[in-house]
C-alpha cells in the first residue's frame, strides 16, 4: 500500500494494529507515527477505515518531502512516475540531489529522488546505497525491478485523494510527542513508535537519536498523558532496563539486506500493572 520499500518496515503489523485500535473507545480513530519512514502500517489502517485520521512525521527531510509532494503535488507525483527513465542517469541525477549536504526544507524535486533512490536502490536505502543489479547494471536484478510504474502511480494517486485525512509534519519525533499531547485527540490516538535502533547496525536511513534521546522518549512514553501507544525497538540492554515495568515480548525481524541478517527486536507496550491499556497477545 505504501510507495515505499523501507527497510524493517512495519506494515506486517497491521492486524496487531488493527486489534490495539479497536480496543480504543469511540469513533474516528486517529493514529500517530513520529518516525513514519515508510508508514507501511498507517497507510493500511487508513485504507481499511480502522483509522479516520493518520498524523505522519519524520524528521528526514528526504523522506518528509517525498510525503509532501505526494500528499501536495499527487498529479505533478504520478505525472513524473509515468514519465521518468528509470535507468542509471536518472539514478546519478536524484543521487547528486539527496546527497547535497544543505537540504532543509520541503522542495518536491528532492521528494521524488528520494522515493526514485528508494525504488531503485538496494534495499530501499535513500541514500548512500547502490542501485539494484550494480553500477554496471550486471546483476541478475535490473535497476527498474522494483519500479512497477503503474502500481507505484496509483498508490501516489490515492494517497492524493486521502490528504485531508493525513496531517504531515517534518519534526524531531519527542517534539512531534509533546505537541501532540495539545494537537491530538489523544484519548482515541494510537502512537506507534519505530525509532531508530539504539545499536544502528548501519546507516539504513537517518538516524537522529541518542541515548539521551531514547531515555526523553522513554520519559514522555511512561510519565505523560499518552495512553495508547506501541513502540517497537532492536533489544538492547538499554531499552530492557528503560522499560523494564512495561509489557515487552520479542518480535523478529528480518531486514531485506544483502545478507538477509536477522535483527533481533522488541515490541513494548503499557503493562496492566502501570494502569496502562490491555496486554494483547
Ligand atoms: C525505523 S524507521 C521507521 C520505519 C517505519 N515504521 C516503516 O514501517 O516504514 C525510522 C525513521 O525515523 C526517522 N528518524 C530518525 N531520527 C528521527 C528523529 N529524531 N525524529 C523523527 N524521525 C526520525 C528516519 O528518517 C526513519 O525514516
């Protein structure tokens, strides 16, 4: 459902999701990812109606103006998907501009490199990753293996058509939290929180956390007013013991990378004994 391949994405935990928003009270669910990458979860849940309202946010600004430009610029999105040559030149032009050290704000040329690098590239890496079949283009993947022009176009066109039920912000994931808190209905808001891991094994996407940053999320998760939240994390010794009152169970993951290395994660959620919301299995 989503345009992007990410790696680790979480679509795959949709129907869990799914069951953790139906035990929410009342109508018109929202649902809240701080570290969207991909959102391959939020876009099933809007498109199967579980949830009314999406709040997207990703401190990339890569992977921010793909969003935007899709959400902003659907027809310019899919016009440019029909047309485009997927082939190296293509790949060198959208390589130069997601590389550029000064990217800062919305620009919908950067968008759709970003989503092209992404298409086309190993593993669905933005930045910093080859394309798909090499350089040379000698591998028995071609670069346009993962580029289904129109598939990828009517996906675009209908997250064009959903905009107004998707609200987009480009901001650090612990200030989107707190915002929220006075910008959401948070008593019938999901938070599902995939931040980067705290032992980034590499540079799969930005990493924009420390350990700083993951004992503040822990802070707001545990000591706010956000009731219903799900946060997914590799498991590492920090985390077991930042969570430690909480519900965690082991969730595997299996990274599409080129050695196909399995990352060990956790799925933590509020424990019934903290007065946080039912424990699914
Ligand atoms: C693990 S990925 C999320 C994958 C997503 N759940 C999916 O299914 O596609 C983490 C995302 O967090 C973003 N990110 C990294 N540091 C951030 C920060 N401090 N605040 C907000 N987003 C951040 C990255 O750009 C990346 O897209």
């Amino acid at each position: 459902m989503s345009p992007f391949r990410y790696p680790g994405g979480k679509a795959f935990l949709s129907d869990y999701l799914t069951k953790k928003l139906g035990l929410i009270k009342g109508q018109n669910k929202h649902y809240a990812e701080p570290f969207c990458g991909g959102a391959g979860a939020a876009v099933i849940l809007l498109k199967a109606g579980f949830a009314s309202h999406l709040h997207l946010n990703d401190a990339d600004v890569r992977v921010y103006s793909a969003w935007r430009a899709m959400l902003e610029e659907s027809d310019r999105f899919v016009e440019r998907i029909n047309t485009v040559s997927v082939d190296m030149e293509t790949w060198q032009w959208a390589s130069e501009i997601v590389n550029k050290s000064n990217l800062k704000e919305y620009d919908f040329e950067l968008g759709f490199a970003a989503f092209f690098l992404n298409r086309t590239s190993r593993s669905g890496i933005i930045f910093r990753a080859g394309p798909i079949g090499g350089y040379n283009q000698t591998g028995n993947w071609k670069i346009d293996a993962r580029f289904n022009a129109p598939a990828l176009a009517g996906r675009v066109q209908w997250i064009g058509s959903v905009k107004d039920h998707i609200t987009l912000t480009n901001e650090d994931g612990l200030t989107f939290l707190h915002r929220s808190l006075a910008r959401v209905p948070v008593a019938r808001t999901l938070f599902f929180i995939d931040p980067p891991y705290v032992q980034a094994g590499g540079r799969l996407y930005l990493n924009a956390m420390n350990d700083a940053k993951h004992i503040a999320l822990s802070d707001i998760l545990q000591n706010s007013k956000l009731r219903h939240w799900i946060l997914t994390y590799d498991d590492h010794p920090l985390i077991r013991s930042l969570y430690g009152s909480q519900d965690i169970s082991d969730l595997g993951v299996t990274y599409s990378l080129q050695n196909k290395r399995k990352e060990r994660e956790v799925l933590i959620q509020p424990s019934l004994r903290q007065g946080g919301g039912p424990i699914l299995t």
